[in-house]
C-alpha cells in the first residue's frame, strides 16, 4: 500500500509541474509555520509521503510567484525533502529483498514438507487422504506466495521506476532553482542600483531640508522678538485693564448696595399696596352690594314712572285744562312737588 501511495504521490507531483501558474493542487495549504515544524526535531522524516510531496508543490508555486525571496532556503528545503523521499524508497527496496528471502526460506521448508509427505504416502489410505488434502492445500499456499512474490516484484519494479521518475524531477527542481537564483541575484541587482539612486535624490533632499532648517531657525529668531515686544505691549495693556476691571468692580458693588435698597423699597411698597387693595376690595364688596340695591331701586322707578306716563295719559283723556286768561303768569303749574321716588302733588286750581 505505501507503494502505491507513494507511485500516486509521484504522479500527481509530475502533473502539478507540468500545468499552469493558476492551477490550485489539493495540498497547497501548508503553512510557512508548518514547513518550519517540520524542519525542527526530525519533523521531515516522521511526516507522510502525502505531506512531503505537499511541502514541494508549496515551495514550487512559492518560488514561481515571487522569485526574489528566499531562494536559498526553499533550496535547502527541497533538497532535504527529496534525500527524505530517496532513503524511503531505498528503505522500501530493501524490505522487498527481505520479504523476498523470507518467501524463498519459506518455499524451501513446503518443499521439503511436500517431499515428506510423499514418502510417507506408502501408508494407509486414511493418512494418504490426509496428507493429500495437506498436499493441496501446500499448493494452495504455494500458488499464494508465488503469486505474492510476482506482485512484491512488480512493485519493487515500480518503485524503482519511480525512484528514476524523483531523480529526473530532482534534476528539473534543481534547474529551476538555479533559474530563480540567478532572477533573484538580478533582482539584487537591480535592487541595489535603485537603491543608490534613491540615496542620492535622499542627500540632495537632506541639503534642502538643512537649507530650510536654517531659514526656520532665523524665523524663529525673529518671532521670538516680535513675541517679545508683544508681550511687553499685552503686559502694559494688562496693567490697563486690571485698573479697569477694579473700578468696575468698586462700581458693580455700588449698584449691587443700591439693588438691595431698592429691593427693601419694593418689599415695603407691595406690602402697603397689599394693605391698600384688601381696603379696597372691602370697599368694592360694599359697591356691589349697593350697585345690586341700585339695580332693584331702578326697576321699581321704572315701574312707578311707567305707571305716571299712564296716569298721564289718562289726566290728559279725561281733563280739560282750559287756557290762560289774559293776564295770568304762564309759568305757573298745577304741580306743586316732585318727590325723590316720582311722587307728585297737584293743587287744585281755583
């Protein structure tokens, strides 16, 4: 079974390298943090072969992504990786020449069994039944092993192959490694003349920072002066204004005094005028009481002169006031008195 893990291993391997940039294989995953795992404590010859061909494809997408990082140590990398990969393959063809010895010592003792029992098939037939269902099942073993033997011997043969097929891929490896190396050498190079430019616009910008720091310095000369005579103007005005502000305040409590005399006044008038509005509202209640009075009176005098209209009316009916003789006064009446509440008092003329 680990032969044939490590033949699909190999053949996935041989397609990955063979597609394009934007193929995504099914191990690209491994992280940088479990490559340094792995580096540490043997971690290399403890992992699976999946996961070895894994650390390989992530090395390879890695170094054809960004040829300018680390190329050295992803070389180191691949070469531990591929001598792990080759012990275990040599390790794998030795246990296969073993098991094969194992098979041939075994082989030897059934065929020595066999010829026991041929010799012993002189016996009963009881026993030569016996011995023949053991004979044919000795065969039965034999053909299993033999046919164990065939496949053991075709998978060391592949493993042999595969191991020429991780040479040749070795061999590419290490050309492309070469090939990043030298991009990444370019790389450098190219790396080192634009940093050599970028120093040299770097002091020309330095020598014009100096020169502005100069100017800046002299203005700040300058402004320290300035700030100077301003602050000997803004200390006089200061000196100004305390003055200012202490009359001000001698004024505010003058009229603070002058607000609390004026506040005891106003007490002291809102409680006389309190005393003069209740005198006065009792002499509103007694107004209202004689304006309902009035207002019974004015009826009844309304009632009493409608009843003179209609007496009146009928004096003027039923008597006859004859004229005026020549020589009487006009001015004189035949009422003599008009009371308060419409009484009337006529005299008799005679």
């Amino acid at each position: 079974m680990e032969v044939h893990l490590l033949l699909w291993h190999m053949m996935v391997f041989t397609s990955y390298l063979r597609c394009s940039n934007k193929y995504q294989g099914p191990y690209t995953d491994i992280s940088e943090s479990n490559i340094l795992e792995l580096m540490k404590s043997n971690g290399l010859d403890n992992a699976s072969t999946r996961t070895l061909f894994s650390l390989v494809n992530r090395i390879l997408e890695e170094s054809i992504e960004r040829r300018n990082g680390h190329v050295h140590h992803m070389a180191h990398i691949v070469k531990k990786v591929v001598q792990v990969i080759e012990q275990r393959v040599s390790t794998l063809a030795v246990n296969l020449k073993d098991q094969n010895n194992l098979y041939k010592v075994r082989l030897g003792k059934c065929q020595s069994r066999i010829k026991v029992l041929e010799t012993l098939a002189a016996g009963t037939t009881e026993e030569i039944q016996v011995l023949l269902s053991q004979l044919q099942q000795i065969k039965i073993e034999k053909t299993k092993i033999e046919e164990k033997k065939k496949l053991e011997e075709q998978e060391l043969l592949r493993t042999k192959q595969e191991k020429i097929h991780s040479d040749i891929e070795n061999s590419t490896l290490k050309h492309e490694l070469e090939t990043a190396k030298k991009t990444h050498e370019e790389h450098c190079l190219l790396l080192q003349v634009q940093a050599e430019e970028t120093e040299v616009e770097l002091e020309k910008k330095l020598k014009e920072l100096e020169c502005f720091l100069a100017e800046s310095k002299k203005r700040v000369k300058e402004l320290e002066s300035f700030s100077k005579s301003k602050s000997q103007r803004w200390k006089s005005k200061e000196g100004y204004y305390r003055i200012f502000i202490d009359y001000q305040s001698r004024a505010l409590q003058e009229l603070r005094a002058a607000a609390d005399s004026v506040k005891h006044e106003i007490l002291k008038a809102k409680r006389s005028y309190t005393e003069e509005f209740n005198f006065l509202g009792v002499k509103l209640k007694g107004l209202a009481d004689a304006a309902a009075n009035y207002h019974s009176v004015l009826a009844e005098n309304r009632r009493l002169y409608n009843e003179v209209q209609d007496l009146k009316g009928n004096i003027r009916v039923y008597c006859r006031i004859r004229p005026f003789l020549p020589g009487q006064s006009k001015k004189r009446t035949a009422v003599e008195y008009i009371g308060e509440n419409g009484e009337l008092i006529i005299s008799n003329p005679s």
